[in-house]
C-alpha cells in the first residue's frame, strides 16, 4: 500500500520548456534537503544538463524525498545524480522513500540518467517511479540498485529493498517493474538474483524507432560485453530495456553509457556525453 506523508524531506522540481527554439527550464525548485545544479552544458551541445544533489550525502531513516521532472513539448534536457543514492540504516524499522513522477512531452527527448541506489546494512528502501511518454517523446531511463555497503563488508545486509517503475507510452503501459529484494529471506547471490553478480543495473529505451531491427542490434552488440552478464529485450510498443548484472558499479554504468551513446548518434545525431562521476568508491 502506498503511504501518503504529509512533508517531504527532500523536494525536487524541474519543469523544462521550450523557448524561441532552446530548451530552458522555467521551474527549477528545490526545497528541505534537495538541491539542484546550475545549468550545465556538454560537449558544446544545446542540450541542458542538471545535476540532482541530496545534502547530507544520501537517505537517512524515515525520510521522504518527492522529484518532479517535466520536460514539455518540443525540449530536450538530460538529468542525473551528483553521486549515487546511499541509503543509509533504519535502525529504529523505519522505511526510507524515494518517489519520482517524470513526463516527457510531444517531440521531447528527456535522457534520465542517475547513478544507482546503494543501500546501507540495515536500510529498508521504497522507491517509486511513475513516467508518462507522450506519443512522438523520447526516452533513456536508467535505474539500478547495488549489493549494498556494511561495516563487515559483506554484501547483501539491507533488509529490504523495494522498486516498482510504471512507464506509459501514449497512454500505454510499455514497462512495469517490481522489484523486491529481502537478503534475509532469499540468497541474493544466486540464479534468479544477482547471479554472483554484485550490482544490477538497466537503461530503458522509449521511442518510436524502437523495432525488432533495432533490439536485434543491441543484442548483437551485448553478445561482445564479455566483464558482464547484459541481456536486451523489446517492451510493449516502442520500448526495449537493456539490464545489466556485474562486479562493479563503474563498469555496469559504462556499459549503459556506450548504449546510451550509441542510441544518441542513432536516434538523435548527438556525440558521446563523459558524465565525469567520482570513481574513488568501490561498488
């Protein structure tokens, strides 16, 4: 069930429009512990990117962060994390959430791509992520979640993780993930899970050139990744997802990026992005 807070702790909202050709955002607010980068622009593109920051460093126990990203008609904006989300532990049983409502509107491209979610030994993690794609958008969203960080250094020691992401296409549902991971009930580790693996990751593509040609391509090119186990498969409609099982976060969140890359020379006729994260942790 679905809990409704009266307050949030942490409020994100980013309204992108176009304006005599050029993507702006005209809403760009922030409040509790939430915080939004200035402006930045890539590879002498147009395209506006932003930076979502939590202060403090990541999610502490009973807390209630709420992000709200539209990206209008005609814009084209891309939108990730300052680091990744680090949950930290719920000692006292309290559930940490996370919930996201994203649009992206006719002839849009919005490019959704924040760093994973790494929970703490102990945390107990909701997250919610409803997106509506109107007919003629274009979508990347990318979503992941590591095996976790603990004093011991063993992995798995959150006590649960739970992800459901709705995405609609056109008034369609083309992708509805549910994602419950309980370490202290399942063996993580194993076939079914994380396959050995310590971090999983994806990257969700919507758009109408999306064909069976196209997955095909992408399936083709994962046969290559030999340092991961990725497979690629085609959605409902013009949607394919691309999930990601490996050792490392930094490498999961390479291979997303060289897909991602190759989608926007595909589709968008654009260069490579270099999001030039901290790669001083280990996950």
């Amino acid at each position: 069930m679905k809990i409704i807070h009266e307050r949030h702790d942490g409020y994100t909202e980013l309204n992108f429009l176009n304006r005599d050709g050029r993507t702006v955002a005209d809403t760009r607010s922030a409040r509790g512990q939430a915080r939004i980068s200035a402006e930045l622009h890539m590879n002498d593109e147009d395209t506006p990117v932003y930076f979502l920051i939590t202060m403090g460093g990541g999610l502490t126990e009973g807390e209630h962060y709420v992000t709200k990203i539209n990206a209008r008609d005609n814009t084209h904006a891309l939108v990730t994390t300052q680091a990744p989300t680090y949950v930290f532990k719920c000692n006292s049983g309290q559930i940490t959430y996370n919930d996201f409502t994203i649009h992206v509107g006719k002839n849009t491209i919005l490019e959704y791509l924040p760093d994973d979610v790494i929970p703490y030994g102990n945390s107990r993690y909701s997250q919610t992520s409803e997106v509506t794609v109107d007919k003629g958008g274009s979508l990347l969203f990318a979503d992941g979640i590591t095996a976790g960080w603990a004093p011991n250094g063993a992995d798995f020691q959150y006590v649960f993780s739970h992800m459901m992401t709705h995405i609609y296409y056109d008034g369609s549902l083309v992708y509805n993930d549910n994602l419950i991971l309980e370490p202290r009930n399942y063996d993580l580790t194993g076939l079914g899970f994380y396959d050995k693996q310590r971090n999983y990751s994806s990257l969700v593509i919507v758009d109408e050139r999306v064909t069976d040609a196209f997955v095909e391509d992408l399936q083709e090119q994962a046969k290559d990744i030999d340092n991961a186990i990725v497979g690629v498969s085609h959605l409902e409609g013009p949607a394919a997802i691309i999930r990601v099982l490996g050792d490392s976060l930094h490498s999961n969140k390479r291979i997303l990026l060289n897909f991602a890359n190759y989608i926007r020379h595909q589709f968008y006729g654009l260069f490579d992005i270099n999001l030039r994260k901290d790669v001083s942790f280990r996950q």
